[in-house]
C-alpha cells in the first residue's frame, strides 16, 4: 500500500479534528458573548442576574412538566426581579434526551412569572403534532374545546382537574393561544412558565420575549 492514501486519511483526519475544536470554540466564545450581553439587558430592567442556577432556584419547579424532561438539565443566563409588583424571571434552560448517537439537547428561554394574586390549577400546554393527535386516539388525554376548534387543533392541554383547567381558560386566553401558535406554558397555583420550544431570543430580543410573555399572563384570572 503506497503511503499516499495513507497520508489522505491522516491529513482528513486531522481536519475533521480541527474543525470540531473550531466549532466548539466558536460555540463557547458565541455563549460567553450572550452571557454579556443579557447581564446587560438586566442591568438595563433593574434586574440581577446570574450565570447558573440550580433547579431548585424557583420553588416547586420539579411540579411542572418542562423540567421533568430528559437528563443533564441545566439554568443558565438568569435574569430576575419585579415587574409590575409581581416576581419576574428569564432564564436559559437545556435538558437533553436519548444517550449516544441518538442523543438531542433541546435548549429555549423561559419567562417566568409569580403574581401574587394568580391561583390557578397545574396544567401544561403545548403545540399539537401529529403523533399527539395519534395517541389522544387511544386515550392520552388532550382538553379540547367544542367552541373553539382552531385551539383544539392546534395545541395539547393537559392537566389532572379538567373543569377547573376549562375554567380558567377564558375565550381571550384562547384566543392568544390562537394567535400565537408556538406558545408553550406550564402553570399551576401563583407561577407560570412561558417559552416557545427551542427558541432562545437574542439579547437584543429579551426585552420584547418578556413583553409578549406579560401579555399572555395578564389573561389568566385573577383571585378576587
């Protein structure tokens, strides 16, 4: 065998090695510039901020279903403080799923909001695929509503107290989730967790992430 194909494989090799460490380094200076720039946006709000976080930084965070998903789950990039008299927070979150060749990270912001005056049953909420529509075929529950067949289309509610769960799903709640498509929440009693999946804002974008996510839980009612 000549030592040409030899020194092919090497120098090929050797690229793809390079190339990694390239890629990595990339993503590494990539993150550590969005760290930066989000400190800043929360300076900007007034907020504190932090670099990671456990996840048990917000209470009873282990109820909610976002954050019982995969393994390696991960707080990163916190922003937190007040907004309109109530705890407010946006925050990176990563967990992973699968091991080996058919291991996935799925990485998105979450806004998170504890108004004290929200009471409001445990419910999870998120775009509907077609393999959802399958399975609520053979019983997996998905709350749907007979007035108003673009939002029972289009999403999977779930949660254990239905009527309550139907009860506070007003028609302008509804309707927001109509019109914002890859809304995603998870709520219960005075907290609620808003994220799109997969989506994480520029810095740039931080402030207007928070805004929609306000107008979203400004629907949901109130104690009286």
């Amino acid at each position: 065998m000549s030592a040409a194909p030899i020194l092919l494989f090497v120098f090929v090799f050797v690229l793809i090695i390079v190339g990694v460490i390239v890629a990595v380094a990339y993503g590494k200076k990539r993150e550590r510039e969005r760290t930066l720039h989000l400190q800043a946006v929360a300076n900007l709000l007034g907020w504190q901020f932090g670099q990671e976080a456990p996840l048990d930084w917000i209470p009873n965070m282990d109820k909610f279903t976002l954050f019982n998903q995969g393994h390696s789950r991960t707080v990163t990039n916190i922003m937190f403080g007040h907004t309109n008299g109530m705890k407010a927070a946006l925050f990176d979150y990563l967990y992973v799923t699968g091991h080996g060749k058919h291991r996935a990270c799925h990485s998105q912001s979450v806004v998170y909001f504890e108004p004290r005056d929200l009471n409001i049953p445990f419910f999870s909420l998120r775009p509907e695929h077609f393999l959802h529509k399958v399975i609520t075929a053979f019983g997996y529950q998905d709350i749907d509503f007979g007035n108003r067949p673009m939002f029972s289309s289009q999403f999977l509610l779930r949660g254990a107290e239905e009527q309550p769960i139907r009860n506070t799903f007003s028609n302008d709640l509804l309707a927001f989730y109509e019109n914002n498509p890859e809304a995603c929440t998870d709520g219960g009693g005075n907290q609620l967790f808003i994220f799109r999946q997969g989506h994480r804002p520029s810095p740039q974008e931080a402030r207007s992430f928070i805004d929609w996510a306000s107008k979203l839980q400004n629907l949901f009612p109130r104690k009286h």
